[in-house]
C-alpha cells in the first residue's frame, strides 16, 4: 500500500484530533479533582475558622478569671499580714 501526500495529511489530522481529545479528557478529569480539592479546602477552612472563635472565647474567659484574681490578691495579702494572735470568728 502506497500512502500519497493526500493521506499523509489526512493521517497527521487525524491523530492530531486524537491527542487533542485525549488532553481535553485528561483536563476534564483534572477539573473535576481540583473541584473535590477546593471543596476539602473550603471544609477545612469553616473548621479552623470555627477553632480559631473557639480559641478567642476562650482567651476571653481566661482573661476575665485572670482580671478576678487580681482583684481579690489585695484582699489575700491583707488578710496574710494580719496578726497571728486573732481568734477566729465564730
């Protein structure tokens, strides 16, 4: 068999047509990964968004016990240094 001009261009078309749809297919199916990829992010991002609220009530609360306690540490050292001789009450 004798391949002209005619059918060599024919031939080059068609497995240039070939590699293109095997490269769209690739890409259709990388779409869908980055798809799933993304929506993993996004779900990880709600969580650490969720950690990081978390984290800032709790900063919060422990500032407020910390501001007590620094209310109350004048009282404990006054009654420290009171004499020792006091009858409790009672």
């Amino acid at each position: 068999m004798n391949l002209n001009p005619q059918h060599m261009k024919t031939a080059r078309a068609l497995a240039v047509a070939l590699i293109a749809t095997v490269s769209l297919g690739a890409c259709a199916s990388y779409k869908t990964e980055f798809a799933t990829i993304n929506s993993r992010l996004d779900q990880l991002d709600v969580k650490v968004q969720g950690a990081a609220q978390s984290a800032e009530s709790a900063n919060q609360s422990a500032q407020q016990a910390n501001q007590r306690l620094d209310q109350i540490e004048g009282r404990v050292q006054q009654l420290e240094r009171a004499p020792a001789g006091r009858k409790p009450r009672g």
